[in-house]
C-alpha cells in the first residue's frame, strides 16, 4: 500500500528494489490489479518484466484481479481480462501458462466469479510442499542425533568394560610388584636371613632359593619380572574410565526424547497427509 503508481508520486525508499529483494525470499509472488487501473501501470509492468524475465520467478508468480465484484456484466469482465492478459502477455515468458484470477471479499454479493478459493489452494499447496520438506530434514536430524547418541553410549560401555579389566590388572599388578618387592630383600639379605623370616620357609620352597639360585641370581630376575610387570602395566591399564554418569544420563534423555519425536513426528506427518490445511 499504495502499491506500484506511475506520476510523479515517490515513496521515501526504492519499492522497486525492495519487492525485488522480498521475490528472493518469497515462495509465492502475488501481482493483484484491480478494474478501474487494469495493466496499465507501467511501473508495475517494469517490476513484473524484471521478476520473470530477468530473475525467472515466472513460476512462482500469480495474477489476481481484485475487486471483481465492481466489474458491471460479463462483457465489462471479459474487456478487463483482456486488457490484462494482452499487457502481461507482454512482460512474462510463459505466455501459454498465463492465468488472471477474479476475486473479491466473499462476503460482497455479486454474481460475478470468486476464485479466491485459488488463491487459498495456491498458498495451502505451498505450505504442504514446505511442510514435507521440513518433516523430511526433522526425521533426517533426529536420525543423525540419535545414531550420534547411540555411538556415544555404545563407545562408554566399552571404554568402562575395559576400565574394569585395567582395573582388575592393576589390582594384580600391586600383587606381583609387592611379591617381587619382598623377594628382593630377601635375596638381599641372602638364602639365611630368607629361612630367618616367617615366610622364608614358604618363599624358599617356591623359588627354591636355598638349593640353587644365588642371590644376585635372584635380584636379577626379580628386577627382570618387575621390569616387564611395568610394561604390562602400562600397557593394559591406560584405558579412559567413561564419561561421567550425568554426561551418561543426558545423552540417554535425549536418545528417549527422540523416540517420543519421532512418534509424534509419525503421527503428525500421518494426520497431514489425511488433511488439507485450511
């Protein structure tokens, strides 16, 4: 509003530009001309033959002659079409596609034709279009969101199956360095002071000390064991524990809130597809 006008009247900005903007936005380009002015602004001819022509937004566009109910008989109707239909044949491509609505507000009386009905279905259709489109990339995020969740608590089960046998090694591995510690001092103090101690008796028997291994025989097997019982170690006990059970816990919220999407995602896509938006 006012709309396109030709004469000497300007607006404070440049409409031409700013329809021309809005069009690379727009899904739907409506050009409404009413009776008394029919296709006879040049204006909005100019803007009509840069949109289809130059930009090509000929498929998005459509005719309206508004006011319809002010045309006087058929014959007042069929010149006004005419008119129109002769100067935009003149500006779009398409001239076989090339279709001029008549509307007006459904609650004037007039015998003459309504298809403002078209134009509802033109925008419903529109919208369904849109809709398919936006419940085809939601169902393909929630996909990639849940097979990202699901990889993460696969992944911390693991790492945490793991964590608990680095667990039970480390646990063994204080073991074996305790023993090999407490045998060490023994060998240190020699095969005597080994049968000395309470233990030596048991320890002697196992290793067989006092029969024939020296004590630096020993030391150097002790240190050897000791040796490799660090490099296993190492190797088998620097595993990652898991994330934390809060971290956990979110990532399974959100893995049971995309399965409720997902079942409301079904159900509105199936309710959509029933219905005609209105």
């Amino acid at each position: 509003t006012p709309g396109l006008i030709d004469g000497s009247f300007r607006l404070s900005f440049d409409v031409k530009h700013a329809i021309e903007e809005l069009a690379h936005q727009a899904d739907l380009i409506f050009v409404f001309m009413d009776p008394q002015k029919q296709a006879t602004v040049s204006s909005t001819m100019k803007v009509v033959n840069k949109l289809d022509k130059e930009l090509n937004f000929g498929k998005r566009m459509h005719y309206f002659i508004t006011m319809a109910d002010q045309m006087k008989d058929e014959k007042d109707r069929g010149r006004v079409l005419q008119q129109c239909s002769t100067q935009l044949a003149a500006n779009v491509q398409d001239t076989h596609s090339l279709k001029i609505y008549t509307i007006y507000l459904p609650d004037r009386q007039s015998e003459a034709p309504n298809e403002i009905d078209e134009l509802c279905k033109i925008v419903s259709d529109q919208i369904q279009v849109h809709m398919q489109i936006a419940m085809r990339t939601l169902k393909k995020d929630m996909d990639m969101i849940t097979g990202i969740a699901d990889r993460f608590i696969a992944r911390n089960k693991t790492q945490r199956a793991s964590w608990s046998t680095a667990l039970i090694w480390k646990a063994l591995v204080g073991f074996i360095s305790a023993l090999a510690l407490i045998l060490g001092i023994f060998a240190v103090l020699g095969s005597s002071g080994m049968q000395e101690c309470p233990i030596g008796g048991f320890l002697c028997s196992i290793f067989n000390v006092a029969n024939g291994i020296s004590s630096q025989m020993l030391g150097t097997i002790l240190v050897t064991l000791m040796t490799i019982v660090a490099g296993i170690s190492f190797a088998k006990c620097r595993v990652p524990q898991g994330a934390p059970k809060d971290a956990l816990k979110k990532v399974e919220q959100v893995v049971s809130d995309m399965s409720l999407v997902k079942e409301r995602h079904a159900l509105q896509k199936k309710a959509f597809m029933s219905h005609n938006i209105q």
